[in-house]
C-alpha cells in the first residue's frame, strides 16, 4: 500500500479497466449521478406528483440500464405519461433517453477515466524506480471516498489560465441569429468562471449550438426578446438549454416574413 495516496488506493478498487502484475481489477458500477435540485424543480412544475414519480424512476433506470426501449418503459411504468415522455429524446435506434443525464453520465465517465490514468502513470514510474508500487485488488478499510462528481477537476480548470476569449469566440461562431459579443467585461469573466465550476467549454459550445436553433431564443416569442451571451453563460439557464426546455420549434430561417401594416379607412 505504500507510495499510494487514499484516493489512488480506493480508485483502484472500484475501476474496471487497471491490470496489475495480471491481477485484473472487478468492475463496479458508478451508483449515483449528479442531481440539481433546482434544475429538476423548475423541469417538473407543471407535471403531477404521480408524473414526477415516473420521471425520477426512468431517470435511474436510465442510469442503470442506458437508453430504453419502449418495451422496457412500459413493462416499468404501464401507465406512462406522455408529458413525462416529452422529458426525452429518441435516438435513431427509436430508444428514449434525458438528454442532460446522458450528458451528466459521460462526464462523469471521463472524469474516472483520467482518474485512473493518473494512478496508473504514478505505478509505472515507481515501478520504474523501484519504489513499492503493489495496487490493491481489495477494499482493506484505510481509504477515503473518491468524489463522485467532477468538482475537484472543473476546480482545477478554474484555477489556471482560463481562455475568456475563446467563450467570445465560441459564441459569436454558433450564434449567428442572436446579438454578437464585442468584449469580455470583468463582469463576464466572472460569470465564466461560475459557468465552469458546473460545465465545461465544450458544453458551452452546445448551449450556443442549441439556442441558435430555438425559435424562441431567437426572438420569436410576444416581445421580441433574444438570448445573449450574458443570458447563456448562467449555468441555470444553460441547463435549461441543454435539457430542451427552450428546443420546442426550431427555428426555420427560410420562412417568409410577413411585416403588419395599418391601413386607414
């Protein structure tokens, strides 16, 4: 156990992919994932207590299984709400799955496959000097929980240099239909910063990509209002974005503009 940290020795209990000296380590399956609250408040409020049961529940079974047939949700749920169906997609296969916990999941899949980069690259180079480097194939009981979720690693991002022009640029390259960005104020670079402690770049990319395409976003709602920058990079309403609450009609800018006049009688 010697020249490991808490954290290295535990990580290898739990991963599936480490071989030692040809001991292969047992696969557990991760057994939670990310839930915000508020988000899920917000997502839920016009659905019945009995909807925001069936939601939750193909919300794990998603978790556990992967994406649904059909089938499998109405052996679940016979009685399925199709509001609660509207909570997901259907990918070309025709099965269903929540887009935001699929998103949530890979995240946290990447973030355990650099977890266990990490430990394998510190037993190669003890080994190579000739330091203790047995990794455990057993939970012994003197380890510490590894975190479940990927604060720690969006911390780290934050702390070194972060790149505020490439979000101006991100956004003004998916954002053709909704007001451009000039500068990156103080006041920005500190919503950045909030922004990554929740998401990275690359889902800001798809936040952009999203509401881009939503008629609303754009302008087509009782006022004419439209997104901007300073409106996506909250990381409630990008969440909002990405888990479809703004997708509804997508915008279709080869439609003829019809403009109202006043006629005088």
């Amino acid at each position: 156990m010697s020249g490991y940290t808490a954290r290295e020795r535990i990580l290898c209990v739990f991963s599936a992919e480490i071989t030692c000296e040809g001991v292969e380590i047992l696969t557990k399956k991760d057994p939670a994932f990310l839930f915000y609250s508020s988000d899920f408040l917000t997502g839920v409020i016009e659905l019945t207590m009995e909807e925001r049961g069936q939601y939750i529940t193909l919300m794990c079974l998603q978790h556990q299984k992967g994406r649904l047939s059909e089938k499998l949700i109405k052996s679940v749920i016979p009685n399925i709400s199709d509001d609660v169906l509207l909570k997901f997609e259907q990918d070309k296969n025709g099965n269903f799955f929540n887009k935001r916990l699929d998103f949530e999941t890979k995240k946290r899949q990447e973030h355990s496959k650099k977890q266990r980069e990490n430990v394998m690259k510190r037993w190669n180079s003890n080994k190579e000097r000739g330091m203790p480097s047995n990794i455990p194939t057993q939970y012994d009981g003197n380890t510490t929980v590894l975190p479940l979720e990927n604060e720690n690693e969006n911390e780290n991002v934050i702390r070194n240099k972060i790149d505020f022009i490439s979000f101006k640029e991100i956004y003004n390259q998916e954002c053709n239909n909704i007001p451009s960005v000039r500068t990156i104020t103080e006041k920005r670079k500190t919503a950045i910063k909030k922004f990554l402690k929740e998401f990275s770049k690359d889902e800001f990319s798809e936040v952009c990509r999203e509401a881009n395409k939503s008629s609303f976003l754009t302008g087509d709602n009782d006022r004419g209002w439209r997104a901007d920058f300073d409106f996506l990079i909250r990381p409630d309403k990008a969440a909002s974005v990405l888990e479809g609450k703004y997708a509804g009609k997508e915008r279709n800018d080869d439609k003829p503009k019809y403009k109202l006049e006043c006629l005088e009688l």
